[in-house]
C-alpha cells in the first residue's frame, strides 16, 4: 500500500482510505472492528468518517461510526498510527435533530468538534472538513446552479477564524472541504492567503466512471493550488460491480436496503456500466478492480475512499493497488466516457 502526502501538510495517508457510513448501521460493532483490523493490516492508516453517521443517518444511530471508530482506538491503543478524518454536518432538514440552527459558525463548529472528540475518544482530529457549503449550491447531484445569496449562511473568513482557533487548541490539525465547487474552493483558499487563517488541504467529492465532473473544473483549480481531492462513491454506490445490471437487486445491498438512493441509476448511467463492466470482463479485469484503479491513476486524487459491509469486499477493493491501466485500456474508457459524458451527475 503506497502512501502520499495530503496538499501541503504533513499528513501521510495511505492511496486507500477507509469510508465508515456503513458502522452502526448496515455493520455491527464487531463487524466494524473487523473491517478495521483488516484494514490496518494491509497498510491502510487513513479513515474518513462524520459526525452524522451512519448512513441513512437519523438520531437513533447518529455517532455510532465515530464510536466504533474510538473504541477500536482505545482497544488497540494505535492512535498514533491512524489519520483520521471527520466532518461538520451543514445546514439540511435532513439533519436538524444534531443542532436546531446548523451553520459553521463558532457555536455549531465548536459544538461539533466536541461531539466527534468524546466519540472518537481523541485529544485531536487530523482532517476536520465541512461535510457541505452553508450556503444554496449544487451539491449531492443536484444540477443548474441557482443564485440564491440571501441563503448564504456563515461568511467563509468568519469559518475560517473559528477553524484557526480549533487549530490553535490543537484540537484538529488540518481543514478540508467536502461535496464543493471551484468557487468554494478559491473562495476558502483566497481569504485563508488574505487573511493568514488555516489553508483547505482537501477537497472530498464523489468521483467515478460514472461521475468525472471534477475534470471539468475542479482539477485545474486543485492541482494548480495544490489541494488533493479525497474521491468518494468510486463504485458509484456499487453500482460500478455490475451487481444492479438487468435490474437485480441483491439480498442485503445497499440498493435493496435503500431503494430511494437513485443517483448512479439513470437511463445512461445504466448503459455506460454495462460498457465498462464488459470492457473490464474483456481484459480480463474484476470490474471493482479497474474502476477504483481508473480513479487512483488521476493525478489529483490523494486517496480513493471505498465503503464495504464485508471484510471481503473490503479485500477485494484493497487489492486494486497491485493494478495499473494500460494506455490501451484508459484510451477505451475514455471512448464509453465520450459517448456517455458523466452519466451521474
């Protein structure tokens, strides 16, 4: 397992990290502590969660991946060998049970903080990201950016400001961004340069054969300002194994589990997995395999962030390190990406 360096910090991860949305809901604690001793032992230091997971998150359940994430911790007692990164929940309905009035301003971050502290049972948080804008945008696949400044929510520098203090206590060591546009990103890095506040090192969006939208924009902007991108949903929630191909729907996947998530199920979205699983099964390839090798050979991913309910499936994703894409192989996903030009956005 090949590690990096994450922006310009001095954070090095390992190329696969650890995504934990499944712990406490879809996995048990036991099963979650299995999934991370495997993963500790194939070198993988690098674990992203957040203070509203699980997911579907609700208040029953809300906590229960940092939990298991800070019991494993103590248990173990490697604190020292594991990155972790964890993130304030934004304004969204979906989530006011966690504060009345969510903003990042200083009472909701501060407030944040100390929850996903106690849980993780931490001094410290290596990566803290704000898990969405506060402020109207297009985000969670929504498209047509709509103009709405009288929904903007807490100023960036007055963010930034109350990040610097958390920074100070030593309470987290680095900031991030989540599901966040080219203008957020200069945005945060422009008043973090004018106004000596702590600098964006990532940026964590979903990224996939079925969804490059970070090509267009985003990557220019990332790898001139050097800012990694953190990719999530690689497998476009499982849809990328070919398992929901002709309509299936497993016993116990996420799909059968959660029908309503239809965002890597529309009608191209659909054609273009059949290309690229038949394209994998043609070289001979395990679909799961060349999809996440596909997103770890772009230049401006730092670490490919995989989410599994099972120790084999987390195996499977892991051993996608030993594979490296041929020209050939990359020219012929380009060709299906051309005829289907992010089919998910």
């Amino acid at each position: 397992m090949q590690t990096r360096m994450l922006g310009n910090s001095d954070l090095e991860v390992s190329e696969i990290c650890l995504g934990t949305m499944t712990f406490g809901g879809q996995n048990t604690e036991a099963e979650s502590h299995a999934q991370l001793d495997c993963a500790h032992g194939l070198g993988i230091n690098f674990l992203d969660v957040a203070e509203m997971y699980p997911v579907p998150t609700s208040a029953v359940n809300q906590g229960l991946s940092e939990q298991y994430i800070g019991n494993w911790m103590q248990a173990r007692g490697n604190r020292d060998q594991v990155v972790v990164a964890t993130k304030a929940a934004g304004p969204a309905e979906m989530v006011r049970y966690l504060r009345l009035d969510i903003h990042f301003d200083q009472a909701n971050l501060v407030a944040a903080v100390e929850g996903s502290l106690q849980r993780l049972q931490t001094d410290y948080i290596d990566l803290y990201q704000l898990h969405w804008p506060d402020r109207a945008s297009n985000y969670f696949g929504q498209l047509g950016y709509e103009h709405q400044p009288e929904q903007d929510g807490t100023p960036i520098e007055e963010t930034l400001a109350v990040l610097k203090s958390l920074v100070d206590a030593g309470k987290i060591r680095y900031i991030g961004l989540s599901n966040e546009t080219p203008w957020g990103l200069m945005s945060f890095l422009r008043y973090a340069e004018k106004l000596n506040l702590p600098r964006v090192v990532t940026v964590q969006n979903p990224y996939s054969l079925l969804h490059r939208v970070p090509d267009i924009a985003l990557a220019e902007v990332m790898q001139r300002e050097q800012v990694d991108l953190l990719a999530y949903s690689p497998l476009a929630f499982g849809t990328l194994t070919g398992k929901y191909l002709g309509g299936a729907r497993p016993a116990g996947s996420r799909l059968a589990l959660f029908p309503h998530y239809q965002r890597y199920l529309t009608a191209p979205g659909v054609r273009a997995t059949e290309q690229y699983v038949a394209l994998a099964q043609q070289h001979g390839l395990d679909p799961v395999q060349m999809a996440l090798a596909f997103v770890r050979s772009r230049p401006f991913v730092a670490s490919t962030i995989i989410g599994a309910t099972s120790v084999a499936q987390l195996e499977q994703a892991a051993d996608s390190v030993r594979l490296a894409l041929s020209s050939e192989l990359l020219a012929a996903i380009e060709a299906i990406h051309l005829q289907y030009p992010n089919p998910c956005p």
